[in-house]
C-alpha cells in the first residue's frame, strides 16, 4: 500500500499543468462546440429553406395540374355543349372556366421569385384572356350561331388551349427539374445536419472523457494524499503530544534540581567564601552560571513549545497594533541604544495576535542587539502587496494567491549569506556566548509564527552591512 502510494503520489504532471491542460480542454470543446453548433445551425436554417422551397415546388405543381384540369374541364363542357345544345352545359362552362383566373392569381405568387416562369404565367394569363373570350363567345351564341363562325372560334379557342398546355407542360417541367435539384439539396443538408449530429456528439464524448480520466486520475491521487496526510497529521499529533510532556517535564522536573544547584552553590559561596580557595570559588560560579544558561535554555525551550501549539482562535489583528505592543515591550531597550526605527502602515491580517507581537519583538530585538559598535541602530519596516508565485519554494497551493510582504531592514552586522537558512534553525548561533547573549532560539521562533500563519520568512545579508528580513502573509485568511 505504501509503495502504491508513493507511486502515485509521484506526479508526472504539476498542479499548474493539470490546470492548463483542463482549462484548454475545456476552451477547446467549447470552441469546437460552439463553431460546430452555428453551423450544424446554419445547415439546419439551409435545410429548412430547401424543404419549404420543395413545398413551394410542389405547390407550383399542384396549381399548375388545377389549370389544366381547369382548362381540360371547360373545354370537355363547352363542346359538350355544342354538340348536345344542352344549356347545363353552359353553367358548367363558365364554372369551370372562373376557376382558372384565381388559380394563375396564385400562381404568381407561388413563382414570384422565379423570373423565367413569371414571363411563361404572364403569357399563360394573355392566351387564357383570349381562351375565356372565344369561350363565352362560343356559349353565348348556343344553337343559332353560325356553324362557320361556331368553326372559326373553336379553332382558336383549340389554339389557346394547346398554347395554354405547351406552357403549362413547359411551366411543369421546370418545376420538375427545381424539385429534382431542391430535393437532393435538401437531402444533402440532412446528411449533413446528422453528420453534424454525430460530430458534435464525438467531441462532447472525446474531451468530456479525457476531463473525467483526468479528474478520476485525480481523485484517486487524493485519496491517497489523505490517507498519507491522515498518517502526517497523526504522526504530527503524536509529536505534539510528546512535546508537550517534553514541556511539562522541562518546566516541572527540570527546573526544581537547577534550582536546588543554584541555591547550593550560591549558599557554598555565601557561607564558605573565606575558607575555599579562588579555583573552587571559580569552579562554583562556574557551576552557577552553567545552571543558569540551562535554566535559560529551558524556559526558551518551553516559549518554544508554546509557539508550536497555537491554543487559540485566529482573529482579525492589526499589525500595526502589534507592531506598537513589541515597540513598547522593548522601549528602554531602544531607548539604551538610541535607535530609530522608520515604519510603513501595516495591513490588518487574520492571525494570532501574542504571536504576531513575539514575531515583531524578536525580529527588533534581533536588530538591536547586532548593531555596529558606535552607530545608533536604523530600522526600517515596509510593506507592499505581492503575488505569491515571486515566493521561493512557494507551495503549489499557494502560488495563485497575493501576500503582504513585510520587510525589515537595519544597519547592523549582519551575517554572511551562506548563513542565510541556518539562522532559522533552533539553538543555532553564529557568534559566541561571550560575543552575544543569547540561545538562538529566536529566529527559530519567528520561523514557527510564520508558518502557524501560513507564511514564509527570508533572511539576507552581506557582512557589515546590516541585515534584510522579508516576512510573507496572506492576503487572504487560510486559518479558519
């Protein structure tokens, strides 16, 4: 299980590219699927003009089949009526004859579009004039007519009709060739629309599949990042918990047998201090001393100890209150040493306040305590907001958020560069006791305040030119 954890654990793809990859698969589907619906609908808006065009044709057509049923109609009941003399003809005649007109109304607004077939309906209308005239004439006349003039107008009126049915068959036919055209038009946009369809459908499939095995792959990264972090958090409570027994043992076990060294050495020199010689008056204090510095190194072990549990609620804090606070807890130690110390408005944080104002305190008390023999101590404290992705060894999850930087600079000692990190390390100290009092647990503190917040803290310097401490806090709260 746990070498399975540590193989996926082992990524091959960073936070940041996961996040590009998924957000060009995401813009890239939606391009896709946004130009593939325009025109899957452009298509669809094609295929819906050529299936009315095909209804239109059809209706061209039907009408044109009317008129020639219309046309054939008349004729059959006129010459009905002049070889039978029945006068029922006559109503029959004319009927079928009124029919026609409406039907080449409508047949100039179905082919209205069509310029060659308005001319062939607009010489359709002018033999049909003529058809009607001869017609009506031919009937009107009924049985006492002239059976020469009876001849004369048949003949034309047989003359209209076929002029009539000649551009009928001529009207039909090119209908015919617009219906041939159309319909294979509009059954290539269908094609199209369900090759679209399909189209559409494989994208979708295609990048929704390649973002869930990209989440599935995720998921299962997850799972076992909680379980390893379940392992690291209990692993942690354990160390804490052990700390904390640390502490109380050092604050209760600890310090009574010092104490008992203190107070006999001190009563051996009190009492016996004529009667032992120098080298064992020496030894003693010696011993004292010793018993101090243990006794120092204790209750900053234990300030330490308090540090990494931070017992409290976060808060909203104003660093500049916390600032003053420190400023005050170390005034006659700023006043001793004449230093002046320059401060920017700070912003207002969610965090720990006792913490913020140790943080403030040991960073001055730093600066203070390594100032150049002989030159009154500057400090300078500044703020600016910057983008977290500028952070050395930023974590990812951190990268995409903005940080307070404070900086706290001085006119010091400073320190050489490659000490750099070491400064942060507890109990470790680059000068000598009897250089500078001191455990070295100070910076060491610093560092666990900062990361109780969620921060980072820098150090740099050159030696003999002071020293540059950069402090990064979130913008925005990740405590509670």
């Amino acid at each position: 299980m746990k070498l399975a954890t540590l193989s996926l654990l082992n990524r091959t793809l960073s936070e940041h590219s996961l996040s590009l990859i998924t957000r060009f698969l995401f813009g890239t589907s939606l391009i896709l699927i946004i130009a593939l619906s325009y025109s899957y609908h452009e298509i669809n808006q094609e295929q819906n003009n050529y299936s009315e065009k095909v209804n239109q044709t059809q209706r061209v057509i039907s009408v044109l089949h009317q008129v020639s049923s219309a046309m054939y109609e008349t004729t059959y009941h006129t010459n009905s009526y002049l070889f039978l003399k029945d006068t029922a003809y006559v109503n029959k005649t004319l009927a079928a004859l009124q029919t026609i007109f409406p039907l080449t109304l409508k047949l100039d607004t179905l082919v209205a579009e069509n310029r060659a077939q308005q001319k062939r309906l607009s010489a359709l209308r002018d033999h049909y004039i003529q058809f009607d005239k001869y017609t009506k004439r031919l009937i009107k006349g009924g049985s006492s007519s002239d059976p020469a003039l009876v001849f004369v107008l048949s003949k034309r009126k047989n003359s209209e009709v076929d002029s009539m049915m000649k551009l009928i068959v001529q009207m039909d036919h090119v209908e015919d060739q617009l219906m041939f055209t159309r319909l294979r038009s509009r059954e290539n946009y269908t094609a199209q629309v369900f090759r679209y369809n399909w189209i559409i459908m494989v994208v979708a499939i295609v990048f929704l599949s390649s973002a869930f095995v990209l989440l599935d792959r995720e998921l299962r990264r997850n799972k076992f990042y909680r379980v390893d972090l379940e392992n690291k958090i209990e692993n942690l409570n354990r160390s804490n918990s052990e700390l904390e027994q640390f502490a109380y043992v050092a604050s209760h076990d600890l310090q009574e047998p010092l104490r008992k060294i203190r107070s006999f050495s001190d009563r051996i020199i009190t009492k016996y201090q004529n009667e032992v010689s120098g080298e064992i008056s020496t030894m003693l204090g010696k011993i004292d001393g010793s018993a101090q510095r243990m006794q120092l190194l204790i209750n900053d072990l234990l300030s330490f100890s308090r540090i990494v549990k931070t017992g409290t609620e976060a808060k909203t804090l104003n660093l500049n209150m916390a600032l003053s606070d420190a400023r005050s807890n170390l005034a006659q130690m700023i006043l001793e040493n004449k230093a002046i110390i320059h401060a920017e408005n700070l912003p207002t944080i969610e965090g720990y306040g006792s913490q913020m104002v140790q943080l403030f305190q040991n960073l001055l008390s730093n600066s203070l305590k390594y100032h150049q023999e002989n030159l009154p101590p500057v400090i300078y404290i500044t703020h600016r907001v910057v983008a977290g992705d500028i952070i050395p060894g930023i974590k990812p999850s951190h990268s995409d958020i903005h940080f307070h930087q404070i900086k706290i600079s001085d006119n010091g000692i400073g320190f050489k560069e490659e000490f750099a990190e070491k400064i942060f390390i507890i109990f470790k100290r680059l000068h000598g006791q009897h250089e500078f009092a001191g455990t070295g647990i100070g910076l060491a503190i610093c560092k666990r305040v900062i990361s109780n917040h969620n921060g980072y803290i820098f150090a740099e310097s050159t030696e003999g030119n002071g020293a540059n401490f950069y402090i990064y806090l979130p913008s925005e709260s990740l405590l509670n």
